[in-house]
C-alpha cells in the first residue's frame, strides 16, 4: 500500500512538471516579447521642507527627448531590472542645486522598452515631450533620479500657477510660495 501511494506521487509529480514545462522551441522564444513589473520601495517625506532638504536638485523645467538603454546588455534567463529610461530636461527655473536657467540635466526613470524586453515599475510617470508641460523636480544628483517616483515630480499648471501631483498617493503637494521660499533657503 505504501509502495502504490509513492508509485503514485511520482506519476502525479512527473505529470505536473510535464504539463507546466515550456514547449515552444528556442527560436520561437527568442522572438517574443518579455515584460517584467517591479515594486521598488523608496523613502517618502512629510513635509515640503524635508524633500527639499533630501534633493541635492530642485528645478522647473520641460522634457526635451528621451531614449532607453539596458545598463546590462548580458541579460539572464531570470530577466534583469537595468532598463532606464532618460530623460533630457531644459530648465526653466533653477531652485536647488548647480544649474541655471537654460541648462540641460538628464535624468533616469527606471523602465523602459529595449529589444522587445520591457521593464515597467510602480509609480513610473510617462511624461509628456513638450514646452507647454513643465514639471517641477526633487532629485538626487548621482545618479541623476527623482527622490521618489511619487513626491519627486509635480506637474506645472501656467495658467492657475498651481503644481499637481502626477501620483495619487502623495500627501505633499507644493505651492509657488513655497518654492520661492525653498529657493531663498538654499541660495549659495
């Protein structure tokens, strides 16, 4: 009897590693697409003096181009977490930091699509290309990131003069006033 119930499992064992094994042939996986989705836990702060004080850049500006890369061309069969996404931003307004007015910062997201391998993170913003959307930033300097995905961007409304969160989840949302008062704060 205890012979038949090992007998058993084994069939039972070899039937399930059968049926959830991959069939397709090397070609025909090389060829499609791989998605990966990571949550990445990042520190959040409370108030707009905190963030301020943890970004080593503060600016105002808008998106010029962006383009992907894989910091890790040997990827593995486990899928890797190196695909960014880089941004160029011309600056509009300097707040924190060593730029100025008309200079360029490039600035990495993780995610991005390269070579059919698409790498997607919670919190991720799509930005939109354009002189009329300028977003306010919090970042650290090396590498060039926002603090957070959540409280590292705001997008700029020109004609309230108002900045909206661009993620449901964050409780800080600054004003004008506020980054005025930011600027005099960390002015050289």
């Amino acid at each position: 009897m205890k012979l038949r119930k090992i007998a058993i499992a084994l069939v039972s064992l070899t039937l399930l590693v059968t049926g959830c094994s991959n069939t397709q042939n090397s070609e025909s996986s090389e060829n499609s697409d791989i998605s990966y989705h990571v949550c990445v836990e990042y520190p959040t702060y409370k108030t707009i003096d905190e963030l301020g004080d943890k970004a080593d850049i503060i600016i105002k500006g808008y998106m010029t181009k962006s383009k992907v890369i894989d910091l890790n061309s040997a990827s593995t069969s486990e899928g890797h977490f190196s695909i960014y996404t880089y941004y160029t931003i011309k600056i509009t307004q300097a707040i924190k930091g060593k730029y100025q007015i008309n200079d360029t910062v490039e600035m990495r997201q993780l995610g991005g699509e390269v070579n059919g391998e698409k790498l997607t993170s919670e919190g991720s913003i799509d930005f939109k290309m354009s002189p009329q959307n300028e977003y306010v930033f919090f970042l650290r300097e090396y590498p060039c990131e926002m603090l957070n995905p959540y409280q590292g961007c705001y997008e700029y409304n020109s004609e309230s003069s108002e900045f909206t969160s661009l993620v449901a989840q964050n409780p800080i949302i600054p004003t004008v006033s506020e980054l005025i008062r930011l600027k005099e704060k960390y002015k050289k």
